[in-house]
C-alpha cells in the first residue's frame, strides 16, 4: 500500500506540474485502449470523449493561471505589458 501511496503522491505532483502534458497522455491512452478493444458501448465512448475534453479545459486553465502569475504577479505592478514581455522573451 506503501508503493501505490507513493506513486500515486508522483502522479499528482507531476498531473499539477504539467497539466497539458497529463491530458495528451490522457487522451493518447483512451484513443489507444478504444483502438485495441473495439468497444461497442456508445456511451463508455462518449465518458472518454468527457473526460478527455474536462482534462483538456482544466488543463489550459492551469496553464493560464501559471501565465498569468508569471506576467503579472512576479513582476514590478508599474511596468509596461511590453518590457515584461520582452523580458520573458529574452
């Protein structure tokens, strides 16, 4: 039970990191396990193809909360949008 607690603290430390990266496996997976095993159940189809889409939508809004604070919170309040951004740039 150890081994499961531990890989599981992984996983989810690694799904908060890269929540993008986490969805595309996501979906990789569910499309590969539907193209091994030809399910007949529409509806099984249609909770992956719900899932894969909530996965997809929680992960751009991290990724934009994540824009966001690096943009605006972690830089000076009275600095114009155009040096923050050429500084994130360069």
């Amino acid at each position: 039970m150890k081994h499961i607690r531990r890989y599981h603290r992984q996983l989810r430390r690694y799904v908060k990191r890269n929540p993008a990266r986490a969805a595309g496996y996501a979906s990789t997976f569910t499309l590969t396990i539907n193209k091994m095993w030809n399910f007949k159940s529409l509806g099984l189809i249609m909770f992956f193809g719900a899932l894969m889409i909530g996965l997809g939508e929680s992960a751009q809004r991290a990724e934009n909360k994540k824009t966001i604070a690096a943009i605006y919170v972690k830089n000076e309040a009275n600095k114009p949008d155009d040096k923050i951004i050429d500084s994130l740039v360069d």
